[in-house]
C-alpha cells in the first residue's frame, strides 16, 4: 500500500458525490475501482465490482429528485467517513434518509465502501412528516 495525503483520499470521495448529485453515471464510475466491493454496513455485499456498482446506480440516477447532501466528512489515513442526508424518491414518496458511508481509499479510487442507513422519513407535501 502506498501512503496518500489527505487530498489524495478525500479527492474521489468527493468527486463521486459531485457526479451522485448530478446523476452523472459515467463520471461516478470514474472513481470507483474495478473490483471495488459495496457493503450494507456491516458486512452484506451489495456488489462485487465497479459493473455491479454502476448497475445499481443507473436506476437511481433515474431518481428526480435524488441529492446527497454533505452534513459531515473525517479521514484517518485512506479511510473517509461522511454523514450526509440523502433525498430520495421512495416508493411512499419523496422523502430523505440519513446516511453514513465509510469509503477505503486505494490509488486514488475508492477500493471498498459501506452505508449505513437510518429510518428514511417521507414528506408531507414539501415538509417533512414527523
């Protein structure tokens, strides 16, 4: 492994954010490994490489109103952990859900990555229901 400074690991987890929001499917992949692995937080596999990846994202990218929002990022060494709220459209309708997401950084592309999802909460109109 080689030692990255700071910019280098935080720079392709910001990046894919940069293309998440923007529904950008070809320039997101760009920061994911070839066999990078996505994880549901601890440990079930939800893909085993980046054609895994970017099969899951093409359907939600067809989301209209899909945005993740940055509410907190730290890094220790090549690991990233942001804490974001990401809006969706659920089934059940507009609504948003918070997230944690721990990226490994490998060579400049996100190498490993899981999510841990809170309860999502759905709008009521334009607010939200509590």
């Amino acid at each position: 492994m080689t030692k990255q400074t700071d910019d280098a690991v935080l720079l392709p987890v910001q990046k894919q954010l940069e293309a998440y929001n923007a529904r950008d499917i070809d320039t997101f992949m760009l920061w994911w490994a070839e066999d990078c692995q996505y994880f549901a937080f601890p440990s079930t596999l939800l893909a085993n490489s980046a054609a895994e990846i970017r099969s899951r994202h093409v359907e939600r990218f067809k989301e209209p109103d899909l945005q993740g929002k940055l509410l907190s990022r730290i890094s220790v060494g090549n690991v990233v952990i942001d804490h974001e709220t990401v809006i969706r459209n659920f089934p059940q309708g507009k609504g948003e859900v918070d997230v944690i997401c721990i990226y490994e950084v490998e060579d400049g592309k996100i190498a490993k990555a899981w999510f841990k999802l809170g309860e999502p909460v759905i709008y009521d109109g334009n607010t939200r229901q509590i």
